[in-house]
C-alpha cells in the first residue's frame, strides 16, 4: 500500500479548530486506491462521497460570497468568476498550499505514478476535506476556512473573469464590421454519455471563420470565438492554439475576410 506519508493529526494541528470525529478527518484523506489494495475487513472508506458533498458546498459558499462582493454583476459574470474560481488549477493550488498531498492514504500503483502530485488528486482531497469540515463542524466554519482563499484568488481573476467573453466580443465586432450575426454550429461530438466533447463552429455568411472543442457546446463555441476573434487581429488571450483541429475544419482564407 501507499508509502511513508505525514499523519493526518499533523494536518489537525495546523487548522484553528479540532475536529468532533477524527475519522472523518482521516477519511477525506484516504484515496480509493489505498482500499483496493487492503483487507477485505479493512475499517475505512474512501473520500469519494465527501468530495461530491465538498464540490457542492464549495459552490455554494464560492457563490455566496460573490453575490455578496458584486451586488451590481450579473448572472452570467457571477457564473464566469465562480467557475474561475473553483476549477481543478485553482483547488489543487490551494490543496498544494496546505500540503495535503503529503497526508494521502494511496495505493502503491498511485503512489508510484505521481498521485501525490497530481492535480486532479489534490483537486478532489480538497473537496473532500471541505465536505469533512462542512459535515463536523457545519457551513459556518466552511465559511471562515474558504474565505480568506478565495477571496485572494478573486483579487487575482476577476479582471479576466468580469470581462466580456469571447462570444460576446465577437458578436459586438461582427455587426460592427461585416452587419452581420455569427451563428455557432456543433459540427462534431465524441465520447460516452458522462464525458462528451463537443466541436464547434462559428460562421458568419455561411463561411466558416473559427472552431473550438470542449466538454460543454458554451466551452467549445467560446473557444471558436476566441479564435476567430484571433484570425481577425483581434485581441484573444482565451485563444489556445489546436493544429489538429483546426486542420480538419479549416476557416475561410484571409482574401476572404
């Protein structure tokens, strides 16, 4: 099973309140690999539940603290910043700041392939040690746990995150420019039901100017616009290049812009 690693009461002595049950500290430590590997009367469980509970106790206090920071925002820019917020990047940094990949429970195939570095591992301990926290001790002390992070990390994305998106943008420079409305088309889905991806394209006169893909039809058709806001000198810092993509549905020549 997993190698040495740090003991969660370590972790303990470094939060500003105890635990009422021990356990349910130590479970959102212990990833499902380290069980597969353990005796069948093994008394522990995985984290798995508590990081369902923890992603959406997360969202819901990352969305109240910004309902209450931007009382004149929109939906839409509330949404924008909350999903930069909660993304996998931003929790396994957090989970990184608070060492929590030291105090896993692993397998010895996880462990030896890097999970206690990975960022989706770290993402998921850290929604699990909210869902412990909010389960102990109740949303209130959620609050004052996530509070200080993430309103640092609002200082730091909500300049990108309220600005308009790439759609937005692209729709204002196309009537603008060519008095025409840009129509998005999925051209393109792949994967099982639980893990689509979706390609899109983004035309306007019927010629195609842009493609994006992603794991929602919003996430691919802003990417196409951030491309084709690209293809026309504008300015795109969301635009990641694809050659492969962009190579099988190619857009219109420059002389044809």
């Amino acid at each position: 099973m997993t190698a040495a690693h740090r003991p969660v009461a370590e972790f303990q002595s470094s939060l500003d309140f105890t635990f009422n049950d021990p356990a349910l500290l130590q479970r959102a430590f212990v990833h499902r690999s380290y069980l597969n590997e353990a005796d069948d009367d093994f008394d522990l469980r995985d984290n798995e539940r508590l990081e369902f509970l923890g992603d959406s106790v997360l969202g819901f206090v990352a969305s109240e603290l910004l309902f209450a920071r931007y009382p004149d925002r929109l939906e839409g820019e509330l949404t924008n910043l909350r999903a930069a917020l909660v993304r996998r990047e931003t929790l396994s940094r957090f989970a990184n700041e608070l060492a929590l990949g030291e105090f896993l429970l692993l397998g010895k195939g996880e462990e030896e392939s890097g999970g206690r570095t990975r960022p989706a591992t770290l993402c998921a301990t850290f929604e699990a040690l909210v869902g412990a926290i909010y389960l102990d001790q109740g949303v209130g002390r959620v609050r004052e746990f996530l509070k200080p992070r993430l309103m640092s990390e609002v200082e730091r994305v909500a300049p990108r995150a309220l600005a308009k998106d790439p759609k937005s943008r692209l729709q204002e420079w196309i009537q603008s420019e060519m008095g025409v409305t840009p129509r998005y088309k999925t051209v393109l889905t792949e994967g099982p039901d639980h893990a689509r991806v979706f390609t899109v394209q983004v035309t306007a006169d019927k010629i195609p100017y842009g493609v994006g893909r992603g794991r929602s039809k919003q996430e691919a058709a802003q990417a196409a616009a951030a491309m084709t806001l690209r293809n026309f000198g504008q300015p795109a810092p969301e635009y990641v290049a694809d050659p492969g993509l962009e190579a099988a549905f190619p857009v219109a020549a420059e002389d044809e812009k």
